[in-house]
C-alpha cells in the first residue's frame, strides 16, 4: 500500500512515521521545514522564550534545529519519500509537485493553517505570532490584539521580558471557548503580574503604533511600540485546487467525516486544516486515526477527551467539559488551592486552583480545569480519569505522592 501525504507538520509526519511503522510506503510532500508550525513558528519556540529571560535567538535556532533533526531522522526509513513543494490535487488519490504526478491508494492533507487578521485600516502593520518569535529586541510597549491562546501566552513571555503589555479581548471574556471560572481567574493572575486586560473591547484601526477601540460606545486609544495580532488561525487551502478535485470545504476548514475522511473515498484531512481544535497533538491523534481507517483498524480515540494547556504564567490547563458545557446536568465542583499544597508553598509556586466537575447523579468526572505550575503536566492524570469515566468515589481511592503538586488534583477530587 502506498500513501500520499501533504505537509510534515505534526499531523503529517507522525503520520508518516506510523504508517511506515506498518509497512506501508509513504510520500510525504511538503513546502518549508520540516516540523511544520508547531516546530518552526509556534509550540516550540514560544516554549524556549517561556525558559528565557530576555529573547535569545540563538537560543531559539538550537532548539528549534535539534528537534528538526530528530524529525529528520524519523523520515530517514526507506519506506518515506519526501518531496520539496506545493502539492496541488489532480482528483482521487493523485497529486502534483512542480510537474511530477504522486499517485497513492490514499490520500492525506495535512497542510495546517496560517494566521487570521482583521478587516481593519492597518491591520498590515501588526506582528503575527511568526513575526514576534523573530525579534530581538523588547518592545517597551507591546499591544496585543486577542486575549486568545497566542495573545496570552506572548503577553506573558513579553511582560516577563520587561514590556508594558496591553491585551485587548472582543469577548467578555479572555480565552473564550475555556471554562469561565478559569478564564476568569487566569484574567486576575495576569492582571496582578502587571498585564492590562481589556475585554468587550472591539478594535477599530492601526495607525502608526496607536491602537484606536471602542468599549461600550466609548472610543480609547493604546500607544504601543509593537503590536501583535492574534485573533485565531485558519485553514490553509491555498493552492490546493480543492474546487477541481471536488473536496467540500468550508472557510472553516475541509469538511471530514468521523474517521477524518472527506467527501472523496480515499482522500483524508486531518489537524488545522479540518478548522477543529488547533492543537499539535489533536492533529497527530487525527492522523492516527485517518490511518486506522486506511488499514481497516479501529481505534478509542475520543475526541471529546483533549487535554488543553496554555502555557502563561501562571499556566493553565484544562480536559473534558467546561462547567458551561455541563449546563442541563446536575453537577458538583471539587476545589483546591495551591496555597493548601506543601510543594507549591515550599517551590514558591503557590498561585494556582484546580477544579474538578463531576455529575452529581453518577460521580463520574466531567472535567478538570486547573491554573499554575506545572499544570500542563498534571493534566494528564485528569485525562485518564475522565476518559475512563472514574468516578470520584474510586479517584478519592488512588494514592498520590507526597510532596507533589498533583496532590491539588487528588485534594480537588476530595472536595467533590
Ligand atoms: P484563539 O481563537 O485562541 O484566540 C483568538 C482571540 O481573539 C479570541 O479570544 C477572540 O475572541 C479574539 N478576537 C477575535 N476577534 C477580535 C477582535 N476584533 N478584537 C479583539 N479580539 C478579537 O486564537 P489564537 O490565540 O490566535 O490561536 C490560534 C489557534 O492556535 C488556536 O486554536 C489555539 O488553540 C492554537 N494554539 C494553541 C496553543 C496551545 O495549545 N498552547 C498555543 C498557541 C496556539
């Protein structure tokens, strides 16, 4: 069998690795550096400024070049061709790269997204979040447009650099989609590490380093140095030829189906170019996924169960349903405090809560939505709990190691 896979970013290349770890031969085309958006210009540089204390571009390039090299090394198996360029579709499983035609028994696109702007006068001064991984110098002032995922976790980077940051939010609340009790209260520990926050707050232009917006019919103005633009990512069908190959896409994304297989048999989509959840690690189960029903297998990736992490300071993270989401189900929240936890007052990191909503009928956990350190981690124990349907009863039952932050998850649980 063979499959023709477009973009090696970590929803392409993972893939391209499993499928060649079944034996099956693999062309994997792709138009820029290996790694995609996650490696070159999103989780990971932002990942080596979290760890700077002023940015260090050298620093960045390292790291960003040592993991490119693992990726490469993945590729190296003699079941992987990879191909430099723009793939364009020809129908079914064929595709084009400047002249040559790649036919497969199945087809991936895996090509990821690109940064959204605003329709507004402008707009095409703002930094994009590519764009702000390549300074190096600090801005004074920094305004940042989207108190998203991106927005947030720059503002943070850039305030501990030393700028003034401002973040402006459309929506009544920073991170929109999360749990309100989390937004809220990553909104508090943002603000008292000196961010400005402003929601509810619509930007009307760009002109010159002043940001003109409007809050409750009332018109501001935000002098910045530098402002970066991160109101939300979307698809890249660029020079797909979709139309041509009969592929149904929306301005959200290409449309699939459960087994992130599109509109034409044999041809898959699969992470941001789906316009799902834009995260690395959802393209990569995607990918997993698409494969399994190439190779007639069936898997229990619940795509309803995605761990989520943001990685401010504090860090947030979160997995399962929002209370929001669980609005027509009785429910009970459990609550803990870093203060209360002995490895977060010893460490000095005793800013942060963890919530843990479980139905209160069943006990089953729904979710659980956490702020501070090394939240990102401690997820992942959340994770199993809520995709194996535990209860709060058995979770109460299973031992935690003393001193360790993770006891605010099993401290939470208690309280439910
Ligand atoms: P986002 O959707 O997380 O946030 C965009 C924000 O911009 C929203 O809060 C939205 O309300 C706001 N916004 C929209 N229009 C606006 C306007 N006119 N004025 C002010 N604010 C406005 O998108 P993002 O932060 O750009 O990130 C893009 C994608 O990348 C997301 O899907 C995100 O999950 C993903 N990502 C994830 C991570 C991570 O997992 N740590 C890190 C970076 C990016």
């Amino acid at each position: 069998m063979k499959i023709i896979i477009i973009g090696a970013g970590p929803g392409g290349y993972e893939t391209a690795a499993l499928a060649a770890s079944r034996g099956i031969e693999v062309v994997l085309i792709n138009d820029g550096p290996l790694g995609g958006t996650c490696l070159n210009e999103g989780c990971i540089p932002t990942k080596a400024l979290c760890a700077m204390d002023a940015p260090n571009q050298e620093r960045k390039r390292e790291v960003i070049g040592q993991l490119q090299a693992g990726v490469a090394q993945l590729m190296r198996n003699k079941l992987i061709t990879l191909v430099q360029g723009k793939a364009s579709l020809k129908g079914g499983c064929s595709v084009e790269v400047g002249g040559e035609t790649f036919t497969g028994d199945a087809l991936i696109i895996a090509t990821g997204s690109v940064s959204a702007s605003l329709p507004i006068p402008g707009a095409g001064s703002a930094l994009d979040s590519a764009a702000m991984l390549n300074l190096d110098s600090v801005p004074a002032r920094l305004c940042v447009i989207g108190g998203g995922v991106i927005g947030l976790e720059f503002a943070s980077i850039y305030r501990k650099f030393g700028s003034e940051v401002t973040v402006l939010e459309f929506c009544p609340n920073i991170l929109p989609r999360f749990d309100v009790d989390l937004a809220k209260r990553l909104k508090a520990a943002l603000s008292k590490r000196g961010i400005a926050i402003e929601t509810s707050a619509r930007v009307t232009a760009i002109e010159g380093g002043s940001v003109k917006w409007t809050k409750n019919d009332k018109d501001f103005v935000t002098e910045a140095d530098c402002v970066l633009m991160a109101v939300g990512r979307r698809p890249n069908l660029a020079s797909l030829n979709l139309d041509e190959a009969g592929i149904e896409y929306t301005p959200r994304g290409i449309k699939v189906d459960e087994n992130m297989q599109t509109n034409i048999p044999g041809v898959y989509a699969i992470g941001d170019v789906t316009g799902g959840m834009m995260l690395a690690h959802v393209a990569t189960a995607h990918g997993k996924r698409a494969l399994n029903h190439i190779c007639g297998l069936q898997d229990g990736i619940d795509f309803s169960v995605v761990p989520a992490a943001v990685f401010t300071v504090p860090e947030v993270a979160c997995v399962g349903k929002t209370e929001e989401e669980c609005a027509g189900t009785e429910i009970v929240a459990g609550k803990a405090n870093y203060r209360a936890n002995g490895k977060a007052v010893a460490s000095g990191e005793a800013d942060g809560w963890c919530k843990v909503l479980s139905d209160k009928a069943t006990g089953r956990i729904l979710g659980v939505h956490m702020m501070g350190a090394h939240s990102s981690d401690i997820i992942h124990e959340a994770a199993v709990l809520v995709a194996l349907g535990v209860t709060t009863k058995n979770a109460r039952d299973i031992i935690h190691a003393h001193p360790t932050l993770s006891e605010v998850l099993a401290a939470a649980i208690a309280a439910s």
